[in-house]
C-alpha cells in the first residue's frame, strides 16, 4: 500500500478498492456494503495507510481484505476489542470495525455494551441477514421468531435481538441504519457514522441470498422501506429513536435514529489527558499506561 498522500477532496471510491477479488455468492449484498464504504471513504479523504479496519469471522468480516487500508481479518467475535486497541495506540488513525448479525450479537455480544459505554471514536457496522451465512445457514440472534434453518427445522422459538435498540439503550452517540437497496443512504450513513466523533453504529440489513428468506432480499427489501428523514424524525431526539427502533424486523427504517447534539469525551481524549495529569505527578510512564488497558 502506497503511503503517498493528495488533497482530501481528490480521493475517489476506487482508490479503496483492493487487488482481491470477492468470494461472495453473486447477489449478496455484502458487495453493496463494500461499495458504501468505499464511497463513504472517498467523502471524508483520508488517506488509505491511515485507516484501520477489523472485523471478526463470517462472510460479512472478509471486508477489510475487500478494502485498501490497514486490515484486520480477526477472531470470531472479538473484533471490538481488537479495535479498542488500535484506537488507544494510534488515536490518529480512521478506525472501522465490521462483521454480522453472529459475529457482533452472539459470541461477541458482550463487547458491544463495553464498547458503547467506553466510547473511543470507532464506527462500526453490521451486516445484519439475520442468519450465520459463512457456517451454511444457522439461526442467528437477529433471526426471526418461527424462522426455518438448518438448525431451526420446525422454526425458531425465540425471539430476536433488536441491535438498533440494544446499543440504544447502552447509551450510543450515534445509531443508523441502512440497506444495499438503497446505496445513497447507506453511503451517507456510514460517512456520518464516521464522521461523529465517538462510537458510531451503523446496522446494515444486507441479504444473504443463499441461506436468508425472501423478505430479506433487495426487493422485498424496498417493499417495507422507510426513510426516518421523510418521516420528520428529528436524530436528537433519543426517546424518539428508541420507538423507532422497535419497529426492527417489521419496518425498515433507514437514515439516522439518533446523533447526540453533544457528543461526550471519547474514551482516548480521557485517557490522554489522565495520562499527562499523572505524569505530571511524577508517576512512572509504564505504571500509568497499565492503567488504560480496556478490559
Ligand atoms: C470461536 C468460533 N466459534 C464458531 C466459529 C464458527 N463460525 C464462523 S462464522 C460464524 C457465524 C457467522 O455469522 P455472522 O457473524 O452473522 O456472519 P455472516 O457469515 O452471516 O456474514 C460461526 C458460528 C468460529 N469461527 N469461531
Ligand atoms: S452465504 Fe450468504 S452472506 Fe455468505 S456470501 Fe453467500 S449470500 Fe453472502
Ligand atoms: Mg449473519
């Protein structure tokens, strides 16, 4: 990766596409996502060599490789942490984490509330197809109640997470949503999630065309589609958000649930600035850095 730089305005979605070829199934939409992203990038001008992207396992989590900027193929559920951890060491870089509906909700649901609450300036995005499409079409937590998979033969008897009010509800600046259906949007979405200075969600209802079902898919998408700024939402208005996101799974909200008008001092800032205080006591560097590890 070249680490030679030009004006902000001058990058174009291109110059984040890497060499690799995606493995997707033709139609995923997981390929939509990817094109957002790499306009979203382009928008905001930051050089490649100073983004940082991780994710966890799944179909959705190859994205980094998919992606010219530093990249981070992680561990099942764990590329939150990962990421906390590059944010606290290079502050300076543009982090993004990524992965599915399994990766972010299931095995790796304990971090989100952490990483919520914490708030370093990461942007994180879901590809929610409401099944484990990388192990061949398991339930997932998003899944619908009564959804037939292979490892739901007579249909699931639970009902699923909602991820928009759960990192709602957490606490989070920043909570969007969008779909592949509708590339403007998702794009906007992403830019703006990146652009917050905190911790930024964005679910993405993208479909897996070989294991989701019908309504999941582009066109059934557009069907229950709903822009929140046609609707009149105003994104500062938290308890607003809140009714909204309990739509999940019947409407398909798009846009904006809730921006924090004043967004709190992220995590790092925090640290840094305890970090120059304790220095200033007289505390040695390695008894004070012991301190800021995330746990
Ligand atoms: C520790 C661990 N447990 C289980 C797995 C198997 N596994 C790989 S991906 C995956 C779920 C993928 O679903 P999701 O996160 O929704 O991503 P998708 O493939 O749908 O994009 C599972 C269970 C694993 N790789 N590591
Ligand atoms: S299995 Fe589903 S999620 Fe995975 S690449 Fe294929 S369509 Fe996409
Ligand atoms: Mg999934």
């Amino acid at each position: 990766m070249s680490t030679a730089t030009k004006p902000a305005e001058e990058y174009v979605a291109k110059d984040y596409k890497s060499d690799l070829k995606p493995i997707w199934c033709p139609g995923c939409g997981d390929f939509g996502v990817v094109t957002a992203i790499y306009r979203a990038l382009a928008a905001i001008g930051r050089p490649p060599h100073e983004i940082a992207f991780v994710s966890g396992i799944g179909c959705s989590s190859r994205i980094p490789g998919y992606t010219t900027a530093y990249g981070f193929n992680s561990v099942h559920g764990r590329a939150l942490p990962i990421a906390q951890g590059i944010k606290l060491a290079r502050p300076d870089l543009l982090v993004l984490v990524a992965g599915g509906d399994g990766d972010g909700f299931s095995i790796g649901g304990g971090h989100v509330a952490h990483a919520v609450r914490r708030n370093l300036d990461l942007t994180y995005i879901v590809m929610d197809n409401q099944i484990y499409g990388l192990t061949k079409g398991q339930l997932s937590p998003t899944s619908p109640r009564g959804r037939k998979t292979v490892s739901s033969a007579f249909g699931s008897l639970e009902d699923p997470v909602n991820p928009l009010l759960y990192v709602l509800g957490y606490g989070a600046g920043f909570v969007a949503q969008g779909t592949p259906a509708e590339m403007d949007g998702l794009a906007a979405v992403i830019e703006e999630g990146i652009r917050y200075p905190g911790f930024a969600f964005v679910n993405v209802q993208s479909p897996c065309v070989t294991y989701g079902e019908p309504e999941s898919q582009l066109k059934a998408q557009k069907a229950i589609l709903q822009s929140l700024e046609e609707l009149g939402h105003d994104p500062s208005n938290r308890l607003r958000a809140m009714e909204l996101a309990q739509e999940y799974g019947r409407k398909l909200y798009t846009g904006i649930f809730y921006r924090n008008p004043s967004p709190p001092q992220t995590y790092e800032g925090a640290a840094r600035e305890r970090h120059a205080e304790l220095r200033g006591k007289g505390l040695p560097k390695h008894r004070i850095l012991e301190m800021f590890i995330p746990h």
